[in-house]
C-alpha cells in the first residue's frame, strides 16, 4: 500500500512538473493534482490499517527517539536471544549493509538518477527495519521484559 502511495505521489509531481499535453482527456495540471491526491489517499489509508493491525494483533507500538534507538541496538544485539530476535533478522540486516557498501550493483551508478534508487531503497529498508525493531525492544524493555517477544 506505501509502494502505491509513493508512486502515485511520484508520478502526479512528474505529470506536474514535465507533462505538457492533455493526460486521458485532463489538461496535466488537473491529472497530476488527482493522482497526488490520490496518493495521499493511498499513504493514509496505509497509516490506518497499519495502527488496526497493531491494535487487533497486540503488535508492541515502537518507542524512543532516533537517539535512544540507536543507543538500544547494543544492547538489542547482546540480548536478542531473550527478546526472540531471529537470527535471520541479522543476517537479512548484515546482507543489506554489505549491498551498501559494496561496489557490486543490481542497477550501476552510471546510469543516471536510476542507478542510485537500488541503493537508496536498500537503505531505506535497512533504516526502517533496524530503527522499528529498536522501538519495540525499548517497549519490551521498559515493559519490564515479562514475556518473550513472539
């Protein structure tokens, strides 16, 4: 649902920023403010359903700051047997910082604008994951650490 959202977003800027003639019948201003709208639609919709799916699954809402995540993840690292952090959670996020750093590619820099996005969209998952999870282990750790993470 946030993949739609960011698309449409994308392409109603684009049709408003390069498109000059009529877009499915619409002058372009008026197709691209419609499909920004409906990428908003689309991002809040995703917003909603994520906070029912917390509520209905008993999901432990993230806490903390930037900061006070990123000062959990030693701990979260010394201590992931206790939470329940899978070891393959580690091993997708060392994955995911090798891709970064390594000069190996899916889409090479040389192409223009595109070959950057493999990497950007690496590193927004990486961030995501890591700074959610660090949340949540600052929930369950100021919880008391009663129950395994499931």
């Amino acid at each position: 649902m946030i993949l739609l959202a960011v698309v449409l977003t994308l392409l109603g800027a684009g049709t408003l920023l390069w498109r000059d003639t009529d877009l499915v019948g619409l002058p372009p201003v008026v197709a691209g403010l419609g499909l920004l709208a409906l990428g908003a639609a689309a991002g809040a919709l995703w917003v909603v359903r994520r906070r029912r799916r917390w509520e209905r699954d008993g999901e432990p809402r993230p806490v903390g700051n930037v900061f006070q995540r990123a000062r959990a993840l030693p701990r979260l690292v010394r201590e992931r047997k206790a939470y329940g952090l899978p070891t393959t959670t580690l091993a997708t996020w060392a994955f995911g910082l090798v891709y970064l750093v390594s000069p190996i590619d899916v889409l090479p820099e040389l192409l223009p604008l595109i070959g950057v996005t493999d990497d950007a969209g690496v590193a927004v998952w990486l961030l995501t994951s890591v700074s959610t999870v660090a949340g949540q282990y600052l929930n369950w750790e100021r919880s008391g650490r009663r129950e395994r993470r499931p």
